[in-house]
C-alpha cells in the first residue's frame, strides 16, 4: 500500500491541476513544483480576492489620488522609455508604479485604470528582443526588469495575456546565457533574489527546469542575505561606534530581503535559511524596531529611537516581503506583523486622500517640514508631505501596499480548502474540494471592530477545510459555524470543516482587548488588535509647492497647532483601566484625521520641559515621569489617521506603576 502511494505521489508531483488522494498539494493552482519545497500556502490569482467594504473604499481613494494620476504628469511616467517615449526614465519607476497599477486597476475592475495599464504592457511586451532581454532599449540593468517580472507576473493572472509566460522564458534563457553579474555595491547584486519570486511563479506553470538553474546560480553568487541576519551586523552597540553606510545596511534592500532567505530555503531545503528569516526579523526588532512592526532605517538602519524616519519604500516592501513569507512557511505571527504594518505605517505615511506621502515617517513625527533632522543620510524633505519629498522612489513604489495585501487576504491550502491569512471586508471566489466553487464573503468593519461574519455561498454542498488566522494578540477569540462553537488558539489558525451550503454564516470575534507595548526609554505604546494608537494633534497644512493646475498634487507642510508633549496617566499592565475607547462609522476617506471610527481617550499631563530638539521631538524623557502640571483629557486616534503624532509616551508615576 505504501509503495503503491509513492509511486502515485511521484506520478503527480510535477504539477498543478495534477491530484489524486495520494498527492498532498493543491489541486486548483499552481503550487511549488518538485524539487522546490512545498509552500504551506498557494497565493490565489490577482482578482480572486476583491475589496468589500471600507478597504474597497479605500482602494477607491487611491485610484482617484495619485495612482490614478500619477502618470499623467510626473515627468518620471509622463515620459517614460517604458512605453516608447524616446530619451525617457528607463529605469525603476516604471516597474515600480505598474507592480501596484496592476493590482489595483483588476482588484476595482476600473475601465479607467485597465485603459492605463494597457499602453504600457502593450510595450512591454512588444519589448522582448531575439536574445531575451526586454525594456527600453537604452537600459542594460537587471535591476528594473526584476520589478517590471513582478508587474508582468500580475497582469497574466488578471488577463491570462499569452504573450506573459514566453517574454518572461525568454528573458531566464538570457539570465542562463548570460555569466552570473550580481556584484554587492548595486542594486542589482544586493536584490537579485527578487528575480526568484518570478522565476519560482513562471517555473510553477512551466516545469522549465533551466529557470531553476538561474535562481540557483543567482543565490550561489549574489550577496548572501541568510549569512547576514544570522550574523546581523548592525546591533545597537555597533551603531553606537558608528558604521559605514552601504547596501547591507539600506532599509529597502533589508525589507525586500527579508523574504531572500525564504526564497532560498524553498530552493535548497536548509534549515538555515528558513532560521535566517526568523533571526533576521527578532534581529531587526530588537535593535531598529519602531512600534507598529516596522524597523528604522532613513535611509539607513537607524535605531529605536520613535524620531527615526522608515522609508514608505521599506513599508511596502516588508509588506510583499510578508505576504511570500506567510505563503512559504504559513506562520499567523508573519501575517500579524503584514497587518500592522498594512493598517499603521502604510497610510501613516500618506495623507488621507492619497495624494500626498513621505519618504521618512516617524512614530513620534510633531513637525513636518523642511529642516536638517537627525537621518542618518536622508536630505531635509524627507518627512514633508508631498509628490517626492527627498527622492522619488516612494513616488513611484508607494502604489503596491494597498492593492496586494488585498490580493493576498486569501490563500488556498494543501487540504484543498482556503485560509484567511488577513482579515478585513473582502470577498473571495475560489475552488475548493473537488473543484466546485465557493465565494466566501467576508462582512467586517476590522481592524476597527474585531466582528467578522463569513457569509458561504456554494452551487451545491461541498466538504472543505476553512482556516482562520487567530492572531497572537487575539487570546479568547470566539468562533462559531452553523450553531457549533469550533475551539480556538491565539496565535495559531482554527480549522472549520463541514459541508458547507449556501447560505451559511461563521462568526468570528477577535477580542480587541487594549494592550501596552514598552518602547524606548520605557516608553509606552498602545496597541487595540492590529492597530496603533497616537495622540491626535491639531495639524495646520502650508503648501510650499503646487505640480498642477486642476490636480492637487503639491508638496505641504505640516505644523501642530495643540500641543504634543504629554504624558500618560495609565497603568501599563491594566491600560483599560484608564482608557475608554469610543467607535464611529468608517468614512469614505477611511483615514481622515476627523473622522477616526475608532477614538480612544485617556488622561494625561504636559511635560514642560519635553520640547523640539533637531526639528524632531526630543528625546522621550525616561518613564516614570512626574508633572506638576494639570491633568488634561487626550483623545488617541488610529497611527493611519495622523500626520502628526505621538505613538511612543512617557508614562505618568503613580503608585503601583512601572
Ligand atoms: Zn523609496
């Protein structure tokens, strides 16, 4: 018997749509072909997974800000070599803003969107020379086509283009032809595993094993990521004596390479590198870590200290860099951490209506303007608000964030059913079982409200596995399914199996308990399930310059007109204690600074002597701290909903506190 399901499983092992009760992978998508390790979870088809809800909305505004725009009048797009225009950019920001117009003009179904994607992958894939290589002519690095793959990979999903799969096969055999060139001191050395989330995406379809000999060549000679985080280099007491800045210690280069390790592992199955994405993480938090799951780096690796900038860049790229890291090793703490970041430090970082966003933001951020501030090397514009305050990769690489971490909300399973990874209101259409089709809609008001009720439709019964994420924070969750209360584990996924029929319900309640987290020089943060709280300041907006007639795209400062430098009056070990937490309806520009759905408020006293120092707020004096001053009611508002804030607080002395 055992011998007779061997030899089934290796009949069946090349490939998706393959299966049988002997084969233990997915049988409706393209899962990890031997030898690549299996991954726990299949990513789904762009478009299979749809915004619902607020998250739709907030998709909405991004289309009607500057993705919707941005091309039609920044010189980088407007006249770009990625679309013929002679002497054009032939560089990165093509690539990079297509890899989040992709998503976003499939996930909406906009006609308007889909018409500007087009002229631009027309070209692309009219691009393709008889040698392999493709893009604009006058550009002869690996680095750009990489991103344009990530693009390209997308679009074949959402329009199944026959002219994807060969300029992509074409291009690896130009890869293999051509002699390893991924020296450490550029771009294209220090992320040149990037090519692999393509080339493991394009082998998955085809079984071309040539693709896999240039992932391996790529890994065996680019710089070694696995060896770096599990021997981090930058540790505080490093920083301290001062380093010398380059692409090892570059934030972007550090959050895409997060996932490199786990890229790796899939290929070679060492332990060692699924360790080094873990060490590289714990490594990261502990010495660059900033409340809301990012890590300081502006545009270097800077510290704990809440005044350190994170590049958007570094945001978007952990993000994606997440969502193939809970794929590969389907860890809930993965998808925790792409949560945080999704729902704090990716609209933190932009104003509310997406037309505006920075290069550096600051959890402890009281004044954006254009001043020398304590970066390690960024330029004096860097936290301004604007079209490309300090360098316009974020201009262009911002547009990702949103759109594929709600691709990726759901995945398929092994078990030939679906998992929520990520929660918040979508919808997902997908085959499960046998094959038959299921749509799952997903009715939530989360990260606001920790209720989520999955409402099943089906065309006929159908037995499949539905997996819930239950977060590590989320101790106590309550889910139940047709009248049966199913058992669950913070930090783990539950497992519903059933015959599900149209029409039937699971309720899911996350317990969105306030809680604490310490930070720099005991400061206190304050966390309700993934989102992070800051105190809301009055802001004043001054537009410094405008890029438009009609568009309001335009660069703005922005001056608190309240005053920041309190301190909390709470117990940290029992923050409910102190705070009331009030909630509202979701607006249509979800992260408006007036509207927050969700408003925390809690009493606190001025600290006199906690004022500016170098265009930031000063160091965080060293809690407990004690103040003469009147107690004063604060309200804390969503990090996403602030442009100014205080996020790390000084904690207020009283008896039994620490
Ligand atoms: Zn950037």
């Amino acid at each position: 018997m055992k011998r007779l399901a061997l030899a089934l499983s290796l009949l069946v092992a090349a490939g998706p749509g393959s299966g049988s009760a002997a084969d233990p992978s997915n049988k409706h998508y393209p899962v990890d072909r031997a030898p690549l390790a299996q991954s726990q979870f299949v990513m789904l088809p762009l478009g299979t997974v749809k915004p619902r809800g607020w998250l739709r909305d907030q998709l909405i505004v991004q289309a009607n800000g500057l993705t919707g725009h941005l091309d039609e009048f920044w010189p980088s797009l407007a006249k770009t070599a990625w679309k013929g225009t002679e002497g054009g950019e032939a560089w990165e920001r093509g690539p990079y803003y297509l890899d989040g117009l992709v998503p976003l003009a499939y996930l909406l179904d906009d006609p308007r969107l889909i018409e500007k994607v087009k002229p631009w992958m027309e070209w692309i894939l009219s691009s393709g020379q008889p040698d392999g290589w493709f893009g604009p002519a006058k550009n002869r690095d690996r680095w750009p086509l990489a991103v344009a793959m990530k693009a390209l990979t997308q679009y074949h999903e959402a329009t199944n283009d026959p002219r994807v799969i060969p300029l992509l096969r074409n291009y690896f055999a130009w890869l293999k032809k051509n002699p390893p060139d991924w020296p450490d001191k550029e771009w294209r050395g220090v992320r040149a595993m990037e090519n692999a989330v393509s080339a493991f995406w394009l082998y998955n379809r085809t079984g071309d094993a040539a693709i896999l000999d240039v992932t391996d060549s790529i890994r065996k000679t680019c710089f070694n990521w696995a060896k770096y985080f599990l021997n981090f280099p930058y540790t505080t007491d490093v920083m301290k004596q001062g380093i010398k800045y380059g692409h090892p210690s570059h934030v972007v280069n550090i959050a895409m390479a997060t996932k490199y390790p786990g890229l790796c592992f899939l290929q070679c199955h060492e332990d060692q590198h699924k360790n080094a994405v873990y060490q590289g993480i714990k490594s990261l938090d502990e010495h660059h870590g900033q409340v809301g799951g990012r890590f300081a780096g502006d545009e270097h690796l800077s510290g704990k200290r809440p005044t350190q900038g994170t590049e958007l860049c570094g945001v978007v790229e952990y993000m994606f860099s997440l969502e193939n890291l809970v794929a590969m090793f389907g860890d809930p703490d993965f998808a925790d951490r792409l949560e945080m970041l999704a729902y704090n430090a990716n609209p933190g970082a932009c104003t509310a209506d997406y037309w505006a966003h920075q290069y550096d933001q600051q959890a402890n951020q009281v004044l954006c303007t254009v001043a020398k501030r304590k970066w390690s090397t960024n330029g004096n514009s860097s936290n301004l608000y604007g079209l490309e305050p300090n360098f316009g990769c974020c201009t262009s690489n911002m547009h990702q964030g949103w759109p594929k971490f709600v691709s990726h909300l759901w995945m398929a399973t092994h078990d030939q059913g679906l998992v929520a990874v990520a929660y918040g209101p979508s919808e997902v259409k997908a085959k499960v079982a046998d094959g038959a089709t299921v749509t799952i809609t997903e009715e939530t008001n989360y990260p606001f409200d920790g209720a989520i009720r999955f409402r099943v439709k089906t065309d006929r019964p159908v037995a499949f596995p539905l997996h819930l994420r239950i977060p590590r924070w989320a101790e106590g969750a309550r889910l139940e399914a047709g009248g049966k209360t199913v058992p669950t584990t913070a930090g783990t996924f539950a497992v519903v199996e059933r015959t599900w029929k149209s029409g039937d319900v699971v309720n899911l309640i996350l317990p969105m308990k306030l809680r604490t987290e310490t930070r720099y020089n005991n400061a206190v943060s304050i966390l309700r399930g993934p989102l992070v709280f800051s105190l809301k300041i009055g802001e004043r907006y001054q537009k410094i310059k405008s890029y438009h007639d009609t568009l309001p795209a335009a660069d703005y400062e922005v001056q608190p007109t309240t005053p920041w430098n309190y301190a909390l009056m709470l117990d940290r070990a029992n923050p409910e204690k102190a705070i009331r937490v009030k909630t509202g309806k979701i607006g249509k520009v979800p992260y408006e600074h007036d509207r927050a759905p969700v408003v925390l408020k809690v009493k606190g006293k001025a600290i006199p002597g906690w004022g500016l120092a170098d265009n930031s707020a000063g160091e965080t004096p060293v809690s407990p701290v004690v103040s003469d001053q009147p107690a004063t009611d604060l309200e804390l508002i969503p990090y996403g909903s602030t442009r100014l804030r205080i996020t790390e607080f000084p904690v207020i002395a009283v008896a039994g506190s620490k």
